[in-house]
C-alpha cells in the first residue's frame, strides 16, 4: 500500500474513530483504497481493538483476495469508490448524536455555524435500506455521485469518505460536534441561524 493510507494508517483512524466514540461496540467499518485492491475491517470486528490481521483485502469486483471476512457494508464501499474516483478512504460511523439525525428522517442542514456551512452545506439523509443490501449500497451512491461526502443513512448511522483517512476523521469530527452543538443549542433555548446573506458571504469564501 501507498503510505498516504497504509495499514498503519487504518489501525490508528479507526481507533481514534472508537476513542472519539463513533463506532461504539463492533458498530462501523473502515475501508481504503490503494491500486486495485480494497482494505476493509473485517466482520464483527471493534474498531477500538482492530489489528492487521482483521483487514479484508478485496478487489474493486468484490472479489476477497485473503482469508478475512470483510464487513457486511462491503458493497456500500465498492459504490462509494466506484463513484467517485477522488475518493481513497471511507469511514462509516454509528456516534449516537449524529445517529439522532437518521433515525430522525432529517438532513443535518441548520445553518448555525460558519465552518459547518463552509465545509459541508447539507449533508443530505439516504431513505432507509436493508444494511448490507445492494439497495443501500446504490442509494448511498447516488449521493455521492452528486457531490456529496458525507451521507446519512435513515434509521442506521452515517458514512463519509475523502482523498485520505485523515481528511475523514476531521471532517467526522466536526460533523460530531455540529451534533453535539445542536443537541445542547436545543437544551438551552431557539437555535438562532444565519440569514441567507450572511450564509451566502460565507459560501463565497470558496470562491
């Protein structure tokens, strides 16, 4: 594998991912992407206690290139890359608060917070599929293929991806903390948010 995501690099995202509790238990997966080949957590593995020898190596096909049992989300992450080529590594994550928002039905869209709108705009909510299910995998996809890098995904969790496994965390990150924002900007009183100036200033700092 290409340094820019080694294995390495998969064993200490993916328990940075379970120590900033987004993958509670053996919730969750991680994948990259180097060449051809695909590496995967395996099946029923804990992101907080993952090893090497808990990767699937698969092909771009599907096809699974060791003896490890690639995790059930597998056909998820072949469309993600297969939709998006910019597109080296994928976490998917189940952090309660940002969890709230699929079970929900609702987009994680309140402009309250400049960054947030910046960075992510909305991030949109894919209607609910079987977990694991061809159908998840091809609604997930469509919104990748529209653009967006991170998706939620109704009555499951949320999924995100980027050019290394680094860029996903952050982004995860931030995407935790708009939820936990939210959840205590509620708590306390209205959520009072930008107006479509101000949120139109700060979309032009893109430009």
């Amino acid at each position: 594998m290409e340094n820019r995501n080694s294995i390495d690099d998969i064993l200490y995202w993916a328990k940075r991912a379970y120590g900033a509790k987004m993958v509670p238990g053996t919730s969750g997966n991680i994948s990259v992407k180097c060449g051809n080949s695909i590496y995967l957590s395996a099946s029923g593995v804990c992101l907080g206690d993952i090893r090497g020898i808990d990767l699937a190596e698969i092909s771009s096909e599907g096809q699974v290139l060791n003896d490890v049992k690639p995790s059930s989300e597998k056909l998820m992450h072949l469309e993600i890359y297969k939709k998006r080529p910019d597109i080296e590594a994928i976490i998917h994550i189940h952090c309660p608060y940002v969890t709230s928002f699929a079970v929900c039905h609702k987009e994680i869209n309140e402009p309250m917070l400049p960054e947030f709108i910046y960075n992510f705009g909305t991030i949109p909510s894919a209607k609910y599929a079987l977990p694991s299910s061809k159908e998840l995998a091809d609604e997930i996809g469509k919104y990748f293929e529209e653009g967006h890098n991170a998706v939620l995904m109704q009555n499951h969790g949320l999924v995100a991806g980027a050019k290394t496994l680094k860029e996903v965390f952050y982004a995860l990150e931030s995407i935790q903390a708009y939820a936990k924002t939210y959840f205590a900007a509620k708590f306390l009183g209205e959520i009072k948010t930008l107006n479509n100036d101000e949120i139109n200033k700060i979309k032009a700092l893109k430009h």
